[in-house]
C-alpha cells in the first residue's frame, strides 16, 4: 500500500525534462572525404547529417531527447545512445573479396561514456538471441531432431545470457539510460508490475527526469491499467441500440476487451481471425466487448452490420476522447486485452489469430 501511494504521488510530481544542452558527435574517417555521416532513428529520415572534411566530421545539435540512434556511413549501421555526453566514432575502410570481386566496407567503432559501453553490450546479446531464433524459423522439418535440439540448446543459452546481462545492466547502473531502457523493453514483458514500479524508483533523479525515465514511467501507469494480473477497470458505455452496458456485468465470462474503430485498416484485417476465435469459443463462455473509438453512430454501426460483428458493442461516439480509451491508455488501435472469468487481465498486447486462439484456448477448455 506504501508503495502504490508513493508511487501515485511520484507520478503527480513527475518533472517534463527538457535538455539545454547539446550532443556532441566526433570522429576520424581517414581517405573519406566527401563522405556523409548520417544520425537518424531506426527506419526514419535523418535529423541531422556531417560531410567528412580532411579526414574528420562533427555532428553538433540540440539534444531534445536522449534516445537510441544509429550512425549511418554509406551500408553500414552504428547504434549509439544519443545523450548529454561526447561520442567518438572511427571509421575504417576494409574490403573483403566476394565472388572474385573487391567490394570496399565500413568499420564503425564507438567510444564516449558508460552508457555506450551498455548499449553495444546489450544490442551484442539481442543479437545473438535473434540469430538463434532465426536460426529456428528457417530449420523446418527438413532438420533432423538433433539439429533441432542443438538449436533449441542455443537458444535457451541465448535467453539465459540475455536475462543475465539486463540484471546486471539494472542492479549495477542505477546512473544509466541504458538501465531504464532495459527495464522499459525487456524486463516489462516478463516482470510483475511491482518489480518494475521497485526498479524505476531505484533510478537516478538524472534518469528519471529525461526521456528514458519519463517513457518508462508512462509505461508503468499504463501496465497499473492493462498490465497482465491486473483488475480491468469497469466502465459504462452505450450500445448501438442506445442502451447502457457494463464490463462488470460480463463478470463470469472470458472477455476479450477489443478497442477498434470503423476507419482503422488494422482492425478490419483483424476481424476474420477474431470471429473464428469467437465462433470456436462463445459456447465455452467467451464474450468479446468491442469498443469503437468513432465519433459518428453511422460509421460505427454500419461498420457492425457489413463485417456482419455478432458480438456485444459500445461507444462513447467521441473518438480519441473516449474515456474508456483514456482509462486504457490507448494509443492506437486495434488494442486487445483478455480478461478471465474473475475480470484479471491475463493477456495484451494480443494480434494476430494465433496468439488469441492460445491465449484464449488457456481459460475456455
């Protein structure tokens, strides 16, 4: 109880961190020149760009958030940590020979604070975790059964080294991004919200206040929310026929709370796996509880009768002000969350038939 009251007020008061300073990215590139350096995210257009003059580029700007980058140099990828503190990047050239022909490469290494260090140790782990799996994915049944095993062997290892790694990172860096990022995107999907809520609050002020911190905090409030073995948060809404329906009155049944909205592209190509899910378990007492972010009663309701929805349906007909979305926090949809006969959270982040066939097929027997 202390801590669901410490906690409560830690969001209250939490700070807006905005950074007054800059970042700052050196390096060498020798017999380079002319060459771009580029800093961008992951799949976006880069922010900021340097040409490589006499052998050296300098990448200086407003740190607005300290966030995971890449450093782009021609084909060749650099993750760093763009933070408060200097980074050094080398850039070497090396060819390698394939097919008889000499194809020229880029070598990037980087240097700056412990929090580099962090990142490439964890990036090194997700690394090989992904290889194995990869390695799983394509095995398929021409794979003799040792094979498999070895596989299955590695992967395991691979797990083990990764859970390793992000416990260490946390309980020995309390000063660092890179802990709040791990607490963030590994340690919330198999971690209890308690846990979690006890490693965020052993961050520094200096991790708290910035953007890591505050996205990891964000992320805790939400999972008070929709986290899984949490009670789901009843509300009231309207049907299509203008009548009230309560989540609490479905209490009994496994529910699967489906926000969606008649202009959403995603949740129409969700709806065929859904009603076969709904089909194969609604005699086994499964329910499903859309609720529709549209903001016109005639989209939402002709939306119900074309894709011919015969489960139950409620809107508050105000779009993304919905408060049911609000009470969710819901940034996007399709958002699915199952809930068991006892109204516990069991499932979230649901997509795709698969995943909601399992999921549903552990409390309807």
């Amino acid at each position: 109880m202390v801590m669901k009251i410490f906690f409560t007020l830690l969001l209250i008061c939490a700070p807006i961190w905005l950074s007054a300073q800059d970042y700052c990215i050196e390096g060498e590139a020798p017999g380079m020149d002319g060459m771009m350096i580029y800093l961008k995210e992951y799949k976006k257009a880069p922010i900021d760009s340097a040409t490589v003059v006499d052998g050296k580029f300098r990448l200086q700007n407003k740190l607005l958030e300290v966030k995971p980058m890449i450093i782009s140099v021609g084909r060749t990828l650099q993750h760093i940590l763009l933070d408060e503190n200097p980074i050094y990047i080398t850039c070497t050239t090396v060819s390698r020979k394939v097919r008889d022909k000499v194809i020229p490469s880029v070598i990037l290494s980087v240097k700056g604070d412990d929090d580099q260090h962090l990142l490439q140790r964890m990036n090194q782990v997700l690394q090989k975790e992904m290889l194995v799996m990869l390695a799983l994915s394509l095995s398929g049944e021409e794979k003799d059964k040792a094979t498999k095993e070895t596989l299955n062997a590695s992967f395991i290892q691979a797990k083990e080294e990764s859970k390793q790694l992000y416990d260490s990172i946390v309980n020995h860096n309390k000063d660092s991004y890179v802990s709040a990022l791990v607490i963030h995107e590994h340690l919330s999907k198999e971690r209890s919200i308690e846990e979690l809520e006890m490693l965020y609050l052993q961050l520094s002020d200096r991790v708290k206040n910035a953007a890591p911190g505050q996205k990891l905090q964000q992320a805790l409030v939400s999972m008070r929310t929709t986290g899984i073995g949490q009670t789901a948060s009843d509300f009231t809404l309207q049907t299509p026929d203008g009548k009230e329906l309560t989540l609490s009155s479905l209490r009994g049944k496994a529910v699967l709370l489906d926000f969606w909205a008649s202009w959403c592209g995603p949740c129409i190509r969700e709806i065929p796996g859904v009603k076969r899910v709904y089909e194969k378990y609604h005699d086994k007492g499964f329910e499903i509880l859309s609720v529709s972010l549209d903001n016109k009663k005639e989209n939402w309701t002709q939306a119900i009768e074309k894709h011919q929805l015969p489960w139950l349906h409620v809107c508050s007909l105000k779009g993304w002000q919905c408060p049911v979305a609000k009470l969710y926090n819901v940034s996007g949809v399709p958002m699915m969350l199952l809930i068991d006969a006892e109204g516990k959270i069991v499932a979230n982040q649901l997509r795709g038939e698969k995943m909601l066939d399992e999921a549903v097929g552990k409390i309807c027997k």
